[in-house]
C-alpha cells in the first residue's frame, strides 16, 4: 500500500521541516480532521504513512472502522495505479473538470495571471505572485492560464513538479490551459491574431500577453497581474491604472469592470498601431496613448494618486516603488526600515532580472523576507527544499 502510493503521489520533498510524524493543519494543503462528526477529510496526501497512521488514530476507538479503511485504500490504490500505469492523463481534461469543480469566471471579481510560454513548471517568483494574490484577495477567484496546457497533451506523474500540486491545493486558485482563440474571441484582437505568424515575431510571448490581458478583463472584469507582482494588500479601486511614473501608464497591473469602454478603445489602437517590433507598442505605451486622448497624463510629486474621468491613476509607490533599473535592491540584504506602507503590491521586475538572481533561504534579503510573509507556502514547498537540495 505505501508503494502505491508514493508511486502515485511523490509529493514528500515538498514538506515543510515542522511536520514529522504526526500530520499537522497547513494553509492550502494538509489533512484536517473535524471531530465534531468524526469525519476526515484529506485535501492532499503527503505521505502514506502519515496519512494512514491519522486515519488509525482517528479511528482507535471504533475498531470496526478499521477494516473497511484498510479495504478502501487499498482498492483506491489500486484503480489509480492501474490508470497511472495503462492510461496516462490528458492535462486539458484534468484541469477543466478542474475548472468545473471550482466554478466558471464570475464577473469583475476575478484575479488573471498568463504563462504565455510553453512552461510546465511555473519559477518560484511566479507560484508566489500566485498565492500572495490568493492570499490577499481570499475572497475573490484566482485565474492562472498557461499556454503550454494543450488538448492534445497527455501527462505522465514524473511531470508534476511541486508547483502545480501546491497551486492547486489553494481553494481560490484555478489553472486554466490558455487558448487564445477563446480568449480573443469577440474582440477586436481576434482578426489579428488569426492573421499574425508568431515565428516572425521579436516578443510574441510579451505581446500575446499584452493582448490576453486587455480582452480577458474587457470580458470578465476584474484585475490583471503580472507573474512577477507580489501582492501585500488589497486594491480598493475598481477602475484603475498603475503609474510607473509620471505621465508613464504600466499595463503590469490594471483593473477595470466588464466591457469598460477604455479597454475596447485599447484593443482597436492594438491592431490598428501594431508594431510588433518596438519593445511596449502594445504594453505600457499603448495604456498611454489611448489614456491620454481622455484626458492630460498626470505628474506625481509626492504620494497621491489622480484621476482622468472615472478611471483612478495610481501613484508609482503603489506597485513600483523600487523603479526598474533599482531592481537588484529586491536581492539586496533586507533593511527593516523600508516598510512599503504605501504600495499595494511590488513588481519585482523579473524581464530585467531574466531569472538570473534567485530567492534563497537564508540570504536575508529583501525578496526572501517577501517570500516568508506573502507566500509562505511557496517559500517552505520549493525555496526551502531547493536549498537543501
């Protein structure tokens, strides 16, 4: 029986150093027990020991429970291991039933995120920008598309890492395989990427990604994020853009409700201004230019934000106050004075770093004490256990 299971879930690396022996509650992923109705429920296995050792402990005082556990892991172990072994999983299926389990897109409360390339396994910053917006905005849906999710895929269990079981243990995160015909569809951005040849492009991942964001928040509502925002504290605007500067929109991170007319505006300017080559044409320049036919672009002078109509223009300390060419102060040794009261999130600037510099335990520094307090799971599931490795 525990070779069954652990052919079927290896996930024991992925433990945090405190739980030994006896199961433990964790946030997202762990074994709870609710006494009140003897009842067990197993969110995700860590180890067969672990897991059967609770279930005998639970059940120590009613001896006649315990052959019938015994019998059903037993026969659960064995169906699963013969569909492991015989009939490897179609990812596209598994994640939409995924999907159909959790619930639809509901409207304007949504959190999006895009792996626009053909990653499987997400880098630790991006699984943290994941969870601290879970975290952050628990009471909302986390969306996580990722293009490399094909219908035609199948996957084995060597292909499972730790991210994907760790993001899909968090209750308001969804993994979605990205599809940018749907995503596109009835919008002004469909026509042109049925016409476009991405081999021919210099930042097709980035301008895919500039598209995905301006349609699925025209459709959907809600707030997108890049994959290397850290989230700390809710946004209490609904309709809004972050400044990176004065007179200068990011498009790292926005939000606006559903078919808000902006947003449309956008999309036509992406086609009819496309120009693939130019690094930002269809990014943060674009938000820009459509931004400013509405209205003068502001100048910040100290921490407020501004307005153009209904549309809130967020200071640059609300998600960059470390500008872009500061990057490496994220790796520098942490000062506990720098508090960042006044930001929302921080966009850790992962196009500059291109994943050079990465967050270690026990380097003491600014992103590894980011990384404790707004994804300690991402921290103690894969920067620990890389550590260690």
């Amino acid at each position: 029986l525990g070779n069954c299971l652990n052919t079927l879930v290896d996930y024991r690396g992925c433990l945090p150093e405190s739980v030994s022996g006896q199961p433990q509650r964790l946030t997202g992923a762990h074994i709870t027990s609710f006494q009140d109705s003897d009842t067990l429920v197993v969110k995700y296995i860590f180890t067969p020991l672990q897991v059967l050792q609770h279930l005998f402990q639970e059940s120590i005082m009613k001896p006649w429970m315990q052959y019938p556990l015994l019998l059903f892991f037993i026969f659960t172990c064995s169906a699963l291991y013969w569909m492991n072994m015989k009939s490897p999983w179609t990812l596209n299926s598994f994640f939409y039933q995924l999907l159909a389990v959790k619930g639809i897109i509901e409207p304007d409360i949504g959190i999006f995120f895009a792996e626009t390339t053909e990653k499987l396994e997400p880098s630790s910053l991006v699984v943290c920008a994941i969870e601290s917006a879970a975290r952050t905005y628990s009471n909302r849906s986390v969306y996580f598309f990722m293009k490399g999710f094909t219908k035609d895929m199948t996957i084995h269990k060597s292909s499972f890492y730790k991210a994907i079981p760790l993001l899909s243990s968090i209750e308001n995160v969804h993994i979605i395989p990205l599809n940018f015909e749907e995503i596109f569809k009835d919008t002004p951005l469909l026509p042109w990427y049925q016409k476009i040849n991405p081999t021919k492009e210099t930042f097709w991942t980035h301008v895919s990604a500039d598209g995905f964001r301006l349609a699925m928040v025209w459709k959907y509502g809600g707030i997108y994020m890049d994959t290397d925002i850290i989230s700390m504290r809710p946004i209490p605007e609904v309709n809004f853009l972050a400044a990176e500067g004065s007179r200068d929109c990011s498009n790292g991170v926005f939000g606006f409700e559903k078919h808000y007319q902006y947003l449309w505006d956008c999309m036509e300017d992406f086609v009819k201004n496309y120009r693939g080559e130019i690094w930002g044409q269809q990014g943060p320049r674009l938000l820009t230019r459509v931004l400013a036919r509405q209205c003068e672009l502001p100048v910040f002078k100290g921490k407020e934000d501004k307005t153009c109509g209904n549309i809130s223009i967020l200071n640059p300390q609300r998600f960059y106050p470390i500008p872009y060419p500061a990057w490496r102060r994220y790796f520098d040794v942490w000062n506990p004075s720098i508090t960042f009261n006044n930001s929302y999130a921080l966009h850790l600037w992962n196009f500059m770093n291109k994943g050079k510099m990465k967050v270690t335990a026990g380097s003491n520094s600014l992103a590894e004490k980011l990384y404790i307090k707004y994804c300690p799971l991402t921290y103690e599931l894969i920067v620990k256990s890389a550590s260690r490795k």
